[in-house]
C-alpha cells in the first residue's frame, strides 16, 4: 500500500505526549465561542441556482464554496455535517443543500471529516463527476459513486473547457485506524482562458507555493485557509496562520484573497473572529490594497 508524503518530508504528526500536552494548554484558555461569523443578510439564492454564465463563488461555510465558473457547478470540499467529531457546528451553512442548483463536478482536497463527509455527497442535486487525491478512489467505490477520477500533484483533467489541476499542499490524511496517508491531499486550481482560481485546500506554510506561483503566472482569486492554527507549536506544520497565510497570498502574486477554513468547526484552539483579526491586522502591516481582501460572510456570494 502506497504512504503518501509532503515536500521535503515533512512529517505532521504528533506523539500521543504531545497531544496530552495540548490538551493541558486547552484546559488552561477561555474562549468565548458565542461570537461567531454572521449569515449574509442578503443571500442570492435565485440568482445562483439559475446562474450558468457568470463567474461567481459563494461561501458556504469551512472550506465549502459553491463556485460557478464556464457555466459548471464546482463544489469544494463539501460538508453540511452539523457535528465534527465531540465539537457542535458553530455556525450553520450559509446555504442549504435544498438551495444548492445541481451540481456538476466536486473536488475534494483530501480525506480528512472536516473536508469529506459521505452524508452530505448523498443530498447533492445532479449527478456530479468527483475528483479526488491519487489513493482516494476506492473509497469512493466503495460507498456507491463512480464517476470518480484521482489525481496526483502537478496533474490535470480538462472537463467543459475548463482544466482542473490538482496541486501540492502540506498536510496529512487519515479516516481510520489504518489508513493513515494512504491518500493524497492537496489544492486545486480551476483554469479557463478567462480566468484561473486557486482552491488551496488544507495546508501548513510551505515552498510549494512559489512552485505553484511559477507554474500558474496569474491567479485571479485564491481560497486559502485562516483557522485552526493554534496552538502552533502543534498546528504549524498542516494548518496555516493568518500571518503566513498572506505571506503565502504574497508569493502567489494573486489579485484576491478570500478567507476560509475558520469558525464552521472548532478544530483547535483558535476561535473564527481571532483568525481573522489576526488576518486583518497583517494585512494592515503589510500595506495591501483593502479592496483585494474579500471577507465573506457565510452565504456571501460575489459575482
């Protein structure tokens, strides 16, 4: 059975006097869990259910978008669960799975709960074509679904005009007890002749971003993740900080940023509103341009 590895060799996992150390930490910290990302008060539920020629991306909460590009309905990483594990969703989907249009292709960014959940595939409307990490395909056999390609790093598949690319990342897998890195994970980067969108997925900080930047010279909008990066003595090498996040944003040489992967679930210690001050604050320091951040709230869309 093939183990999967990050650049490098990186290695993200923790002995269990670690994990015993963190739980100690957690003990210690107050966090108030009562703030939370609010819901778009104007939602365009019609406009995107009936949408099939403009780009337009919708956050649904997570790492969840609904994204509307060449007329083709692409999710990413979808999960409506309303429970990960001990922890209650803290915040609900911006969107329903009932107000979703059908969708056409899902992409999934590796096996973790948080990014794969087989309860939510079930209510999808359509009949989707899944692309998922080289190691990922069985699994999704398995459990019923065939139109099912897999995909290393720096390999594409070119579905109604545009190419999809699924692109390194550093992180982990595991669903089991035994299955630990059997997958792959990573990002994926939808590319038309119009336009090139770059899902991150779920990464610590790492050198695959100047690669990717020197491979995809333009990237229009990048979806990169904010949250559960404390404490990040642990967290460092699989969950980005607010801080290297926009170094990361830097490197890309993208023109937008959207925000993602913090306040759905409590995966660390971090809380939804402290990631994105903390993203906030350093966007100040550095001097970007206000209008190229783009905060979404949750069923946000932006067209």
């Amino acid at each position: 059975m093939k183990i999967y590895s990050n650049l490098d060799n990186v290695k993200s996992s923790k002995t269990f006097k670690d994990l015993r150390k963190w739980q100690r930490e957690r003990r210690k910290k107050v966090k108030d869990l009562s703030i939370n990302i609010d819901q778009c008060p104007s939602k365009k539920v019609s406009e995107i259910r009936e949408n099939r020629s403009k780009t337009s991306y919708t956050w649904i909460g997570h790492s969840t978008f609904l994204i509307q590009i060449n007329g083709i309905n692409i999710l990413t990483d979808p999960v409506w669960a309303k429970r990960m594990g001990m922890e209650k969703r803290l915040t609900e989907p911006g969107i329903s799975l009932a107000e979703l249009p059908e969708i056409d292709v899902v992409v999934i960014s590796h096996g973790h709960y948080d990014h794969l959940d087989f309860p939510t595939l079930k209510g999808l409307k359509g009949n989707p074509q899944f692309f998922v990490p080289a190691g990922m395909k069985s699994l999704f056999n398995k459990k019923g679904y065939q139109k099912v390609q897999e995909l290393n790093w720096w390999e594409s598949v070119e579905l109604g005009g545009i190419s999809f690319h699924f692109v390194p990342a550093q992180h982990w897998t595991r669903r089991s007890l035994k299955d630990m890195n059997t997958s792959h994970w990573g990002g994926w980067i939808f590319q038309t002749t119009a336009e090139t969108l770059y899902f991150v997925g779920d990464t610590g900080y790492f050198r695959g971003f100047k690669q990717i930047a020197e491979r995809f010279k333009t990237i229009d909008t990048v979806f990169m993740p904010i949250g559960a990066f404390e404490p990040e003595w642990f967290m460092a090498p699989a969950h980005i900080s607010p801080e290297d996040s926009v170094k990361a944003y830097t490197e890309l040489k993208a023109k937008y940023f959207v925000p993602m992967h913090y306040g759905t679930y409590r995966l660390a210690d971090d809380t939804g509103p402290e990631a994105l001050n903390r993203l906030l604050c350093e966007w100040e320091k550095q001097q970007l341009p206000k209008e190229q951040l783009k905060v979404l709230l949750l069923g946000e869309t932006v067209i």
